[in-house]
C-alpha cells in the first residue's frame, strides 16, 4: 500500500481542484456518463424604435471583411473594438411596411402594423385600408394574429416555454409598441430589472463566497494553473497504473473544459463584476434616476440602460433563459443626451408627430446623437457578454448570438427594407463573423437617404413620400430567412412543413404569414398565394453547410 497513491490523499487533491472549480463534479459525472451536451446557447436581442440615420449608421463597404477602420467613422463606432465577433448582414427588408398608397403593407398605422409583424412576420388585426385613418381599434389597438420569434422559440428551448423580455425603462407597452406576442393577438408583458434580477437570485449557488482561486477562474485563468500545486504533489506519488491513468483523465477533463463553463459561474460575485446586483436593479426600476432612467449613471460608468444589458448577460450566464428580448422604449425624452424632443417626433424630423412640415433645427445632429448612444449600449452588451470565459478560450458572446434589431430602416420614411441589423457572436460557430455579408444577390445595398431632407437644420420634411428612404428596388431579402438561420443556430425544431414545432425533428424553412410585404396588403387573407416563396435561411450567414 505504501507504494499506492492514498486514496484519501488522492481524493483530497481532486476536492482541492474541485474547490477551485465548482462545476469540475458536474462535468467529471456526465462525462463518466458519456453525456457530453454543447453548454447552452443564448439569443439575446436588443430591440430599438425609429430607425437610423442610414447614411452615418452603414459602413462604406457593402460586402467582405468588417474591420474597426470601416466602423470608426459611422455611428458604430464603439464597436470597433469587437469588429472580428461581428456579422453584419446587409440588404434584408422586414415585413407589413406602411406606405400612404398601400403598396407594401397594410393601412393601419405606421407603427402599429411594423412592430405587430416584425418578430410575427404575421398581418395585424383588424385591418384598416385608410393610412390616414385614427380609428381606435385599427391604427392604436391591432395586434398580429400569430406568435412572435421569442415566443416561438422558448416553447422549445427556455424552461418555462416562455422568453425574458426586458423592458428598459420599465415602460409597459401598447400594441403601437410592443413587439413580443405569445399567441394571436396577446400582448406579452415584459419584465423591469428589480423583477428580472429577483429571477434569477433563485439560481446563485449558495454556500460560502467565491474564493480567490474561483474568482481568478472566473476572470479566465486556467484551472490547471490554479491546481498545478496540487497536481504536481500528486505526480510525485508512486502511483498504480490505474490511478496514473485516473489523474491522467482527470487532467485531460480540466484541460478540455478550459476555464469554466456558463451555469457554474451563476453567482453574486458574477453580478456584481457585471454590475447587475439588487441595488443597481432597484435604482435602474424604481424611478428615482429621474426622467431619463436610461441616460442617468446608476453605478460608476453604467447608466440605467447598462444595468438591463447586465441583467441579460447574467441571465445567459446563468443559463436561466436561452431567449432573451431588450427592448428599449419608444416616445422616449434622451434628456440626458441634451435632446429636447420626444423620440417619435424627432425621427419625423419635426416638433410634432406629423409627417411633414418644416425642419426641426439640429434634428438630424440629435438623431445622430441617439444612434450613437444605442450603439454604445450595444457594445457595452457584447463587451459584457465577452468578459464571461466558457471554456476552450471561448466566451458566452462567442456562444450566443447577440442582435441589434431596428423598428425600421429610416425613421421618417418608415421604410423596411435595407433593415440596419448588427449581430454579435458565432451562436457557437453557427454563423461567420467579421463579415458584412449582402444577402440580397439582386442587388448591392447602398447607404439609403437619411441625410437628403433636414441636412443642413432647414428647409422642408416629407415621410409621405418616403424620400428619405432606400429605394424600394433594393435590399429585399426577407428577414424571414434570417429568423429561420437563428432559430437553426439555437437548435429550434421543425415540423415536416419545415415551420417550428415543439416535438419536431427537421430543420426550420419556415416563417410566418408570408415573406413578401406586398402579401400583408388588406390583412391575413386577402393576397391570394400569400406564402413563404423562398423557404430556408441564408447560407451565406453560415460558418459551414
């Protein structure tokens, strides 16, 4: 026996790596299993109101490598630094545009009917074939007659069946607003950040605080370099073959899992190190910061806005929810920003909500300000997401797929094609990045026309006439395809009919209603032939086919 390795001594080595690893036991025990499941993946969007200035928002380039040189001058700019983990995918349109001709869409509201069908791809109802009209039910309260994206894909991924939707600024939406539906015509509720972080308090590991070697794990040092004394003192024993062998495994487990894997770091410390904890969400929910909750500082360098980005990078830290939606407001005062004008009625380029009439000064100087805050906002997401080691040298970022989704293209011409979208991570290798990939091969994006009415401060508006937008001949591709490539990379099933379906097995092909916005004009129904006429998603999206 003296020659053998003592078991206890043995064992005691392994409990002093474990201790450094919490989550060593659970993955030692589904290996030893033969279960070997992928860490779980993560979709995270972040959803904002009233389009871009195109013309600042698009690099120059249309098609091959995104660089940090082509970001720096648009207002991405605080992207740069994440331009390799990025995809940016041009010339993909939405659905249910509104037009005053109703040539595109149905004729309810301009806002209604584009946020009802964007995640739906479904008609809203009733219908109204007046653009102009304010009838109550038609232009205020019509609701899309199918399920969103984030409720078609939790019924098969998230624990509840249900997504998290995060309402930043807690504001309770209406259908002008709202964008996540769990069936026809039922509004989903989202949650403020007291309510999401008291969620996910349930799944912080009790027991003692993170100790230094955990912490530094956290942080992304290599387990065996935290155990290397221990396993040195082991390799020192004269060991039997068999137990040779076992710390051989053992090694090769650690050195396989790399750092750590997502559910173990589920903790406060975790929270904290991202900036989501009970006060920061209690401050970010309570209206105390003021009339700007967004803009206003809550903790150090994060603002209201931050905290919510923070609570949804735990979330899928923590594995607590593969579907996260965080949808920003609409008529929102960036009084923080030194906006004076409501949102809506600064992407009409106007003091009112109309859509003409003479130039509001310095509205095209605020929008720009606005865009480029949103796109910190995202960055400060993905740079979050990317500070959580999963293992392998790869990140939760790079095991996800974040998403920056725009209401529509220019915010005054309400167009929906030339759709501004900006994703972030590979969702594990499923898609390319680095890349701005044009989708639509009938034609090269251009950077659309934000900058032709109001460049100057004078002169006259018009978003009847849509001239602010991108020609309607160009960037067409339907964003359908696109929500079938996630709803694949996530791992969501099909029915035979290639639709998703809770219990299937093949591949999703399709879509919703239709995935031609001239199929939406006068409601479900109405086009004869309304379906999805190019089925399948983008295969210049994927990493590999």
């Amino acid at each position: 026996m003296s020659k053998q390795v003592n078991r206890r001594i043995f064992l005691r080595g392994l409990g002093g790596a474990v201790l450094a690893a919490p989550f060593l036991s659970s993955v030692w025990e589904r290996t030893a299993k033969g279960d070997t499941p992928a860490p779980g993946k993560a979709l995270i969007v972040m959803f904002t109101h009233y389009g871009v200035i195109t013309n600042k928002w698009f690099p120059e380039k249309t098609q091959g490598e995104l660089t940090a040189a082509d970001l720096m001058p648009t207002s991405l700019a605080a992207l740069a630094p994440y331009a390799k983990k990025l995809l940016m995918p041009r010339g993909i349109r939405t659905m249910n545009e509104w037009t005053a001709n109703m040539s595109r869409g149905q004729g309810n509201d301009s806002h209604t009917q584009i946020v009802g069908s964007l995640f739906t791809c479904q008609p809203v109802t009733p219908n109204s074939n007046d653009p102009f009209s304010f009838d109550q039910a038609t232009k205020f309260n019509a609701m899309p007659v199918g399920p969103s994206l984030d409720h078609v894909m939790a019924q098969q991924l998230s624990p509840q069946g249900t997504p998290l939707l995060l309402n930043t600024a807690g504001q309770n939406d209406r259908a002008q607003s709202a964008i996540s539906y769990s069936a026809a015509e039922t509004m989903y509720k989202g949650l403020n950040a007291q309510q999401a972080f008291s969620s996910l308090t349930g799944l912080f590991q009790s027991g003692e605080p993170m100790n230094p070697d955990t912490y530094a794990a956290v942080r992304g040092k290599s387990i065996l370099d935290l155990v290397k004394d221990d396993l040195q003192t082991l390799e020192r024993f004269d060991m039997s073959r068999a137990d040779k062998e076992k710390l051989a495994a053992w090694k090769e487990l650690v050195n396989s899992t790399g750092t750590v894997v997502a559910s173990a770091q589920c903790n406060e410390e975790l929270g904290a190190m991202l900036g989501a904890t009970s006060a920061n969400a209690s401050k970010a929910s309570s209206g105390g910061l003021g009339s700007d909750v967004l803009t206003t500082k809550v903790s150090g360098d994060l603002d209201g806005a931050d905290i919510y980005s923070a609570i949804a990078a735990l979330a899928a830290a923590c594995n607590a929810n593969p579907v996260i939606f965080l949808k920003y407001p609409g008529n929102y005062n960036f009084r923080g920003l030194d906006i004076t004008m409501e949102s809506h009625s600064l992407s009409h380029r106007l003091d009112n909500a109309g859509m003409s009439g003479s130039c509001l000064p310095n509205a095209i100087e605020m929008l720009l300000k606005v865009d480029a805050y949103y796109a910190q906002k995202f960055a400060n997401l993905v740079k979050m997401l990317d500070s959580i080691p999963m293992g392998n040298g790869t990140t939760v970022l790079d095991n996800s797929a974040a998403i920056w989704f725009n209401e529509m293209s220019d915010g005054n011409a309400h167009n929906l094609n030339n759709a501004p979208i900006i994703q972030a991570g590979s969702a594990g290798g499923y898609f390319k990045t680095g890349q701005i990939i044009n989708v639509d091969p009938s034609s090269t994006p251009t950077n659309g026309n934000s900058m032709s009415q109001c460049a100057n401060g004078t002169g006259q508006v018009n978003g009847v006439n849509q001239g602010t937008g991108t020609d309607p001949k160009i960037a067409n591709a339907p964003v359908n395809k696109y929500f079938c490539n996630i709803m694949n990379a996530m791992g969501v099933k099909a029915g035979p009919d290639g639709f998703p379906a809770k219990g299937g097995s093949a591949e999703v092909t399709h879509f919703g209603y239709s995935d031609k916005t001239e199929d939406f004009i006068g409601g479900k129904g109405k086009v004869a032939g309304a379906t999805i006429h190019n089925p399948g998603g983008f295969t210049e999206l994927r990493a590999s086919t």
